[in-house]
C-alpha cells in the first residue's frame, strides 16, 4: 500500500503569475499582461471588451508579479528545501518570440529558461513545462485574431521546436496548454479571442479550439520526434458535474456539462472528435472547418497522460431550476448545499477529486497528473511575521487524502501532484495578489507595496513533511 516510489511530489505556476518583468529581456506583450486587476478583468478574459495595450486607467499587478524574474535563484532554493521533486512551470511565450512570429528566437529570453532550467537541476528538481499557460502574443492576437486563425498553429510549432530542441537535456515532461477548455469560458486569456458585435461566439471559439487541438496533437508528435524520453500531457480544468437533484433533467445536465469539458481531452488522449460533439456542432451549424489532414493528426498522435487542475465540483440544475449560485474556477453553477465555501466562494469538495479521478481514470485508462490543486485565502502575518496558515493545510490534507483514497484503494495510476502554487503569486481569475496560494509568502501586497521577501508559512513545513514520507505522515 501507499503510493509508488517515484511518485512525483511538486508545486506548480505560471510565468504571467510569477515572473514579472514584462518589458525586460527584449520580451513582447501578451494577452495576459492586458489583463487588468479590477471590474474590468472580467469582460477583458472573456473577450467582450477588446483591450489589447495596457492603459493608464487600469492596474496590472502581474506586470510585477512577484518578480521570479529577478528572485528565480532564491525562488527556487527554498523549492529545494521543501523537497518538491517536479516544479509545474510555464514559458512565457513572448519571452522567446516577442510578437510571436519571427523567423528567429529572443536569445535573452531562451537563456533565462535555461538557467531557471539549471538552478532546478541543482536542487534535482524535475521541471514539468506548460508550453502556453493562458499566453498569447498580442502580436498575433492583432495580426490573425489570435487561436481564431489557422496560421496560429505554424506560430506554436515553431515555439515548440524551439524549446524541445534548446532543452532536450533539461526536459523530458511537457503540458501544450494550459486548461484548454478555459476557451469556452475565458477565450481572451485561453486563446486571444475577442468578438465582433454579432458574431457567433461559438462558432469561433470551437474554431480557435480546432486550431489548438491540432497543433497540441503535432506538438506530441515533434516532441517525441527530437526526444523519445519527452512524454507529453493534455491539461484541462476538472471537477466532476453533480446533478442538482437527482430530477432526471438535472442529472441530463450535468452529463451536458460534464461532456463540454471532455470533449477536449476525448480529442486529445482518443485522438477523434468523440460523436456527441460531431452530432451537436453540426447541427448547431458550427462544425469547425478543417483541412483533409487534421483528422488523421488527431488520430496520429494522442497525448502521453492527462492532466488536470481540480479546485471544486461543480452542481448543475436544469435551465430555470437550481436556486443560488456559487463561484468556482472561472464556471460558475449552483450552490451546493453539502459544501463549505473559501473565502472567494469556491466549494470546497475533496471527495470530489477522488470522484473526478475515477471518472476521468474510468474514461481514459491512461495516467493521470493533478497539476493544480489549493487553497486561494487571505493570509495575515501576526505580530512576529509569521504565517499561521492551518486553513490551508486542512485543505490540502483532505485533498491529498482523497487522492490518495483513489490511487490507493480504487486503482487510479497517478503520477504526480503539483500544488497551486508553492509560493503566492497573481490569481488569473481575479488579477489580484491578496489571493494567496503559497506555502512560501511573498511580502507583496495589494497596492504594489511590499519588499518582495519571501518566508515560509506553517504549510511550507508542513507540506515539507507530507513530501519526505511520500504522504503517509499528513499531520
Ligand atoms: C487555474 C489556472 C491557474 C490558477 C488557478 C487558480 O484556472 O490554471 O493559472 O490561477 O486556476 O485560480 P485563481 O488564480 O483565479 O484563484
């Protein structure tokens, strides 16, 4: 019993919520630097108010972030001691290619990985690399519309090429995109996609879609073209649908709800579009147009595992029936009376992971990798700095218990858990900085004040603990 040996142990973040240092290195804007904190960030990652340059109304927080730009090397020490043995991280795509498509890479930027790459050798950490989290070049985005246009797809390979080639020794582990089904929810900050007054929203963003699954399918495939040991993973946004009740229409919604988010892993780890996706796009007239060959790519390279954030359920009700609504990862659905809310309103549902990890096991049959799961909260130094964060612990614990309740006693094969996210950074849903994730603070605060020190919070030693007794010991 307990989980396997080389189980992989880790904490995961992404560039745009981490890095900072947006103009440095020669790096180019991105959809995500556009993003403004505030009222407007909504219609803005929804693409219903087009934004494209930042402006002196708004703020953009992550524009600093908590600048691992500059404190990777620190950053990346302490990772060290807490023990993680794989560190989630993305690429900052305008880094490498600033407006996203020229002939050669930005060398500043290409170095900058490697050293980040190097450092975490050091400390033998494994890196896990998403290739786009939430990143799109704004160069692109005014030239062909972002993921809406197929010449998106020559753009992303040619990335790809690049960072598979360049870390070929530093890299074996790879994600294409970040919660690629975050196109139907957030299509600004999940493909640059904005609207046109009257346009068929759908239509383009199963569009954009299309253009992503193709390209995350040739990248499988040129991945493990220079690499054989490269093995490469889908990334969707999880969390099982529960009926309302168990009224027969509410239980059909939650299937319909629960498909929308499949479909996109059924193409990626099946290599086809599953049938109830060719029936409702085709008669809902926004079947995606392609080329004679995309179905064949689909086929030829299916992902390696998949992968998935997991933060809450969800509880969904016919159309008109279902009473008050609850948050959750950029979905919003119907409260759950059985549940208990974070501070953003988010439920809180540990045995819906072990649910999730059965249905998305029970369909796929292939490993799975949790690379997103925490808790957003509000943190408040006491009086000597420290960091008391047991609600936190409490639920990582329980995650992790769940997790473990699913590898351990219904057979999922699990390779790894990366939490969100070892150390506080931006939160993409709301571009804040007080939603804190981290078991490592960052002494950065809401308006822009702060030293940018780091220290470690209750949960860093605790979590250190759970890493070195492969969790048996969860306190
Ligand atoms: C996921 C994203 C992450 C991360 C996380 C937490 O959607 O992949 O980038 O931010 O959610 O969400 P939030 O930052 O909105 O709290």
């Amino acid at each position: 019993m307990g989980l396997q040996k080389n189980f992989l142990w880790g904490g995961a973040s992404a560039a745009n919520q981490c890095e900072g240092g947006i103009f440095e290195g020669g790096r180019g804007l991105a959809n995500v630097d556009v993003c403004p904190a505030g009222t407007d960030r909504s219609d803005v990652i929804c693409g219903r108010r087009k934004m494209l340059a930042m402006d002196q109304e708004h703020t953009y927080p992550a524009a600093e972030a908590v600048d691992f730009y500059h404190h990777f090397r620190e950053d990346i020490r302490l990772l060290g001691e807490l023990g993680v043995q794989v560190y989630r991280m993305s690429i900052g795509w305008t880094r490498i290619f600033p407006n996203g498509d020229e002939e050669e890479p930005n060398e500043a930027g290409l170095a900058f990985y490697e050293e980040v790459f190097k450092e975490c050798r050091k400390y033998r950490i494994k890196p896990l690399v998403t290739i786009s989290h939430f990143d799109c070049p704004i160069g692109l985005i005014k030239k062909y519309g972002g993921w809406r246009s197929r010449k998106m797809i020559e753009c992303y390979l040619r990335l790809c090429r690049t960072l598979f080639t360049r870390y070929k020794d530093y890299v074996t582990h790879w994600l294409n995109f970040n919660e690629i089904n975050m196109i139907l929810h957030a299509p600004f900050m999940g493909a640059g996609l904005c609207f046109e007054p009257g346009e068929n929203e759908e239509a383009v963003k199963y569009q954009a879609a299309h253009h992503e699954l193709v390209a995350g399918a040739l990248a499988v495939k040129m991945a493990h073209e220079i690499n054989p040991e490269n093995k490469v993973g889908c990334m969707f946004a999880a969390g099982s649908a529960y009926p309302y009740t168990c009224k027969p229409e509410d239980v059909w919604e939650a299937l319909l709800t629960d498909q929308e988010n499949y479909f996109f892993v059924d193409v990626q780890a099946r290599g086809y579009y599953p049938s109830y996706a060719v029936k409702r796009l085709k008669k809902r007239g926004i079947w995606p147009e392609m080329e004679p060959e995309d179905l064949d790519v689909l086929k030829s390279a299916p992902v390696d595992f998949i992968s998935f954030s997991y933060y809450n359920s969800r509880c969904i009700a016919a159309p008109g029936s279902g009473g008050e609504q609850a948050e959750g990862n950029l979905f919003q659905s119907a409260r759950n009376p059985y549940l208990t809310f974070s501070e953003w309103g988010w439920p809180i549902d540990p045995l819906g992971l072990r649910i999730t990890l059965n249905q998305v096991y029970d369909r796929y049959q292939k490993p799975l990798f949790i690379v997103e799961n925490g808790l957003g909260a509000m943190d408040t130094p006491d009086e000597n700095g420290e960091i008391h964060d047991n609600y936190r612990i409490d639920y990582l614990r329980e995650h992790i218990r769940a997790m473990k309740a699913a590898v351990e006693e219904d057979g999922v094969e699990l390779m790894g858990y990366t939490s969100w996210a070892p150390i506080d950074l931006i939160s993409a849903g709301s571009g804040e900085m007080k939603k804190r994730y981290g078991f490592i603070y960052v002494d950065k605060q809401e308006d822009g004040s702060g030293t940018l020190a780091r220290s470690r919070k209750d949960s860093f030693y605790w979590y250190q603990k759970v890493i070195e007794t492969n969790g048996e010991e969860l306190g």
